[in-house]
C-alpha cells in the first residue's frame, strides 16, 4: 500500500537535485511513492535521477517533452491515482524535507481525516558570502489559535492564506472526486496558486500543523522568482481560478472576496519581481481589473481597506502605488495592516 506519492516536477535543477532525493529516499515512512516527472530537462537532472531510480524501486521517473510545470504536475498525480496512493504529497526538486515528513503528517492526517493538511515551512537564502540562512516561515501567524486543529475554511474565510501546496498532504480520493488539477498554461510560474485555491476552497476538513519539516529554497537562479519579464503571467493564472469559481455556485458566493484578497497579494508581490520598465503596464493593468471588480460588486471597498491601505492606492491612483511601493521595496509583505 502506497501511503503517501511524493510528486515532483523537474527542469533543470542538477545542482539540487540530489539534496531533494536524498531527503526522500531517507523517510522514516517507508510506504512511499516517489514520482519524478522530467519536464524536458536539458542539464544533468534527469541522468541523476535516473541513478537515484535504479538504487530504489519506489522511485517512478516520467521522462517528457518540456509542456510546462501544471501539465507535469498533472501527470504525476494521475500516475499516483492510478498506482492507489492514498496520499499524495508535492516537493520542488530544489528544495528537500525532514527525515520524518511524511510519517508524521500522514498520522496526523489519517487520525484527524482531513482532505487537506498543511504544516508551516523553514525558508532557505543564500547571503553574500555565501552562507546559508533560515526564516521560518508560519502560515497562521495572525491567527495562531488555528492551529492543530480541524477546520472547514468556508467558516474560517481570514485563514485561507499561504498559497502554497508543498509541506503537506492531499487526500488522493478528494483531488480524484473533484477533478482537482493544475493549469496547464505553457511556462513554470504561478501554477500552483490555481491548484491551491481549488483544493482549499473544496476541502470539506482542513488541518494547519503548527510543525515544520519543509525547506524552500528561495530566490535560486532559474528558479520562478529569479527574474520576470512577463507582465500577464499572474493574471492568466487567476483568470484560471476565476473560470473555477464561476462553475462552482457554493465557491462563488463564499470566496469570491477571498479570491481577490488573494489575487492583490499575488500581485504585490510579483510587482516586485518584475523587471523595471515593465512595473508600470503591470500596475495599470491591475488596478484597472480591481477597479472593474469593485465596480461589478464583486469586492468592497471596506475589504479593500481592511487589507491594506496600499490596496486602496492601486484601485485609485496606480501611479501614487507605483512610487510608494518602490520606496518601500524592502518590505514585500503584502499586508501592511492587520485584518
């Protein structure tokens, strides 16, 4: 019995790789799958793990044309609906897990059976010099009564934060039953937030852990914050998840404001990652869209301001955000206030 399927997508990331298998392989849960889904890689990535594969047979390695980060994620989940994996799990391959991940998420999710649980994570940088730091990051900070404990999120609106699918469990049943999958959309970025919104606003039993066994690499070159030149890549992404709510009448008249909540912080901080000459165009084109929805009534001004005071300048006067948001370039949290 596979207890839990770790899925993986890989594109060219030969210099972690073996970090991230290694954490794998070594699980103190042995009832794993590891699925490995080659997206086109041209480095040395594939070669290792097809080494990593022959020395352990719960490895599944799925070699591809490179179709993007969504479709590879898909097919990997498929591979684990199909091979019975009651759980499954996502790790990027430059990052890399505890020794005791998935053992202990997997009895907190099967004595609590939740359709989704996360655990905090452990923020990995690289200084100047070279040395490696940590930050550890808390989903809950502003709300830590939360955590350890069941929850439905329909009734928990102000927790559903944290669009992040990895350090945690996905009931495989529960992704099969609501047809749950990424955006298939060419390119690697920002395809999980579409999959997470999915999951958290259909999840009937949601569980936060308050532990931590993921490291997330941050801000590595190559990776999908290292530089953007693309000014529609967040607002496909949420097109996508829009296209969802539409079709989901429960969805629609609960989340609808989480939804743009949501988007208003995709979009702080990819307005930071983007490149300079492109800031401008961006900031125009999303307050022109937060305009419209406040204007259609989807979002109120009151939950605009609730957010954050900077949310309300980029719905009336994109240029003032421009200016005050890059002065304060440091300080990429999206929400100056508290809600």
């Amino acid at each position: 019995m596979i207890k839990v399927a770790v899925v993986s997508s890989m594109y060219n990331v030969e210099n972690y790789l073996e970090t991230c298998l290694q954490s794998l392989i070594s699980q103190t849960l042995k009832e794993i799958e590891i699925i490995l889904v080659n997206d086109g890689s041209t480095d040395k990535s594939f070669s290792i793990a097809q080494t990593y594969a022959q020395k352990d047979k719960r490895i599944v390695l799925i070699d591809k044309r490179n179709t993007g980060y969504g479709d590879s994620m898909n097919v990997g989940i498929e591979r684990a609906i199909k091979d019975g994996a009651e759980y499954i799990a996502f790790i990027d391959p430059d990052d890399y897990i505890a020794t005791n991940a998935y053992e202990n998420l997997y009895k907190i999710a099967k004595e609590n059976g939740v359709d989704v649980l996360r655990a905090n994570i452990t923020s990995v940088f690289s200084n100047d010099e070279g040395q490696t730091q940590y930050f550890e990051n808390n989903a809950l900070r502003q709300f830590p009564e939360y955590y350890n404990r069941v929850l439905t999120l329909q009734n928990n609106k102000k927790i559903f934060t944290m669009n992040s699918n990895c350090g945690g469990l996905f009931l495989c049943s529960f992704l099969k039953k609501n047809k749950i999958k990424h955006n298939t959309s060419p390119g690697a970025s920002y395809q999980d937030i579409g999959f997470w919104f999915q999951s958290y606003a259909l999840a009937k039993r949601f569980y936060f852990s308050s532990n931590r066994y993921y490291f997330y690499r941050r801000e590595r070159p190559g990776s999908s914050e290292a530089g953007k030149k693309d000014v529609d890549t967040i607002f496909k992404e949420y097109a996508f998840i829009e296209n969802f709510i539409k079709k989901h009448k429960t969805i629609k008249e609960n989340f609808y404001d989480v939804f743009f909540v949501a988007m208003y912080r995709s979009v702080y901080w990819y307005f930071h990652l983007l490149d300079k000459r492109l800031k401008e165009s961006f900031v125009h084109k999303a307050s022109q869209i937060f305009k419209q929805a406040v204007q259609d009534k989807k979002i109120t001004m009151d939950l605009v301001k609730e957010t954050s005071p900077y949310f309300e300048i980029l719905i009336k006067n994109p240029k003032e955000f421009l200016q005050v948001v890059e002065k304060g370039k440091n300080n990429k949290s999206p929400l100056i206030v508290p809600r």
